[in-house]
C-alpha cells in the first residue's frame, strides 16, 4: 500500500504563537506483506517524508526523515527490525 501524507501544523493560539513552531510535513509511506511460503511471510515499511517551517514561523529550516522496517512472519511470530534517519 502506497500512501500520501501531510501535516500542517499552525499554531494561531495567541500563547503558542511565542513559540513560532508552525511546521509542514509531506511524506510517503509503503507497507505491505509478502507470503514466501505457507506459514512464512515478510512484512516491510518505507517512509519518507520532508518537513519546513510554516507561517509565522521565523526559523527557516527543512529537515528530511527516513524509515525502513522488515519484519519476519511465521506462523503467529513476528520479529522484526528497523531504523529511522531524521535530519
């Protein structure tokens, strides 16, 4: 399954606005299984995803984030790994 996604964070409360954290993220993500045999299968995750600063806020930045997972199915058990990169 391949999905789109986006946060958008505005943050317009007169006491969170000191903060000036207002933000954008838009990303991807794919999921999925795949049967190897019966009662053996593999599941995978990939992400990416690229955030910006947004509105009112003064910090001109953009940071990239990354994620792969696999996970090993058999039967009832799952074990399973990954990393994240957030820059």
């Amino acid at each position: 399954t391949l999905t789109g996604f986006a946060y958008i964070v505005e943050l317009a409360d007169p006491r969170a606005k000191s903060f000036r954290l207002s933000s954008q993220t838009y990303g991807v993500r794919l999921t999925g299984t795949k049967q190897l045999k019966p009662g053996l299968g593999l599941g995978y995750l990939a992400s990416y995803a690229r955030q910006f600063d947004h509105v009112n806020n003064p910090n001109d930045y953009a940071a990239d984030f990354a994620a792969l997972e696999g996970t090993a199915i058999m039967g009832k058990w799952r074990v399973g790994g990954g990393f994240e990169i957030l820059g």
